[in-house]
C-alpha cells in the first residue's frame, strides 16, 4: 500500500482501535463515534488496504495476517505521533540526562562556562557539557544542523542567521605578575610602551591587536614580543615573566597571581554575545541551559 494520501489519521486511529477490540462496537465506544461511522471507515480501510483485515468469527472478529502484520508498527507510529503534538512539559533539571555541546574560546570557557558551571552540575547532574573549539565561520552551519547548542562570540561580526543574547560588555585591563618590577604604579604611557608584551592571536602569528589600533592614533607602538594562540597560555606566561599583557577583566578577575591595573590609555572592549538555533528556541531544556548562563554572567 503506497497510496498513503488517501488515509488519513481518522482512518489510522479506527484500525488502531478494531484490532485491539476485535469488535465493531466496542471500537465505536472507545472511539466516541457510532457503529455505522466506525463500519464506513472499516471499509474505507479494506479498499485502501486491499485486504478484509478483519473478518467474522465465533467470538467478535479475526484479524488477517495483513492486518496482525500492522498491528505493533501501527501502535508505535500513533504513539510517536502522540508523543510529536503532545504540549512540550516542563524541564526536570534533577531528572535530565542532556548532553549539551557549546562552541566557545578558552576565554568564553572560563569567563562564562565556568561561572555557570557549578550551578548547572548542581541543579542538574545527570546531565554533560561538551565544549568544542569556537570556529566563527562554522557556527552557523553547525548550529543549524544541530552539531552546537549554543555558541558565544562577539556581538560584533558574530554570524548572522541565529538567535542572539546580548551577555555583558568586556573591558581591558593591564596584567603582570604580582612581583613585576614595575608592579608598584601604574606605568606611564612611554612606559607601558617600553614593556615587553604577550599577545593573543586566534588565527596564528600576529602581533598587532586592539591596544596597537589606538596607540597607532596617538603615533606610538608597543614592544609586542610573544604571540600566542590562547589566553590560558598567556596568563601563565604573564604570571611566570616579566612580559605584561592587555587582557579581557573578566579573565582575571580575582586572580592572586597578576597585578591588575588601569592602562595608561583608553582601548576599545567589547560586547559577548550568546548565540542558538531558531530551532532550539523554544526547546524548555535549551531555554533552561540559557537561562543558567545569562544568571551566571550576572545580567
């Protein structure tokens, strides 16, 4: 039977109810419907079918073996069917067994994945978090095809096409080792420029960023001599040298090892945002996993 145009649900839920009553009757009752509707769709049935599926017998109805052969896929189809239009419930956070998968930098691990993390593996245990490398041109085709959960950047060339949560705006602030030799007072403008620097660079091998852009602007340049591919690397490199660095505040925050200080002079933050699927935006599970987020950052 490949003419499944020409059943429809109605038809579904009557066959679902005669095989498991074997009777006209009793199937009318369960249904809510009269005896001569449940025959009209009987037959309806048999000529889409192709097959008597039910025939008389001594006590009520005797399936065929078209008709026992449809019996379990049938049930399970309505009962997935049930379950598809069913009013989404509530989320259990205490009873969940999700395993959520996050795109993030090591900076968004550890200035927004780690203030939520203590909550979530609380109110929620049994569920797990996998974080994968935040890739920016791959985040909305993994988004998408449900590869990410939830993905962080910032808010500024963040990839378009996803919903989007505006976290908190970030700040840059001067770090060296609570030791350093210039740790005493905050360093003047020549002399900040004359401290040797750790750069972050995500791509690879530069040494130019934000805090170059605006010396720039005022003719001046920094000694950038170490570049590095992640921000855990730098702060161990800072905390372990004499080499200074111009890092996010939420980075170091309460950090005993770094001196943290005001620049001498005025750099551009930015804004982190949180970014999902249209597709997980109304999942309560997802809705509870952002919710946590957003409550952990402090907005």
């Amino acid at each position: 039977m490949n003419n499944l145009h020409r059943l429809d649900l109605n038809l579904l839920l009557t066959l679902d109810a005669l095989l498991a009553e074997h009777n006209v009757t009793r199937a009318a009752e369960r249904l809510h419907l009269s005896q001569p509707a449940v025959s009209v769709h009987l037959a309806r049935l048999r000529e889409a079918f192709g097959d008597p599926l039910l025939l008389p017998g001594p006590r009520g109805m005797r399936p065929t073996a078209r008709a026992d052969a449809l019996r379990e896929p049938l049930r399970q189809a309505l009962e997935g069917l049930a379950q598809a239009v069913a009013p989404s419930t509530p989320f259990d956070p205490a009873a969940a067994d999700q395993t959520w998968r996050v795109a993030a930098t090591d900076y968004a691990e550890s200035a927004i994945l780690l203030p939520a993390l203590a909550a979530i593996r609380t109110l929620a245990p049994g569920t797990r978090l996998a974080v994968l490398e935040a890739v920016p041109p791959r985040m909305a085709r993994q988004a998408e095809q449900g590869e990410v959960d939830i993905a962080f950047h910032t808010t500024e060339g963040a990839p378009s096409g996803l919903r989007a949560r505006p976290l908190f705006k970030e700040s840059y602030v001067l770090a060296m080792r609570e030791a350093h030799p210039k740790a005493k007072r905050r360093p003047s403008l020549k002399q900040f420029c004359d401290l040797e620097h750790v750069i972050v660079s995500p791509d690879g091998g530069g040494f130019t960023g934000v805090t170059d852009e605006a010396l720039a602007e005022a003719g001046l340049a920094r000694r950038v001599v170490l570049s590095v591919p992640h921000f855990m690397a730098m702060l161990h490199i800072v905390a372990h040298t004499d080499m200074v660095a111009m890092v996010p505040e939420r980075l170091v925050r309460g950090n005993a090892a770094l001196k943290i200080m005001e620049p001498p002079l005025a750099v551009p933050g930015y804004e982190m945002t949180m970014l999902w699927h249209e597709r997980r935006h109304r999942d309560p599970a997802h809705q509870w996993l952002r919710e946590q987020i957003v409550a952990a950052v402090g907005t």
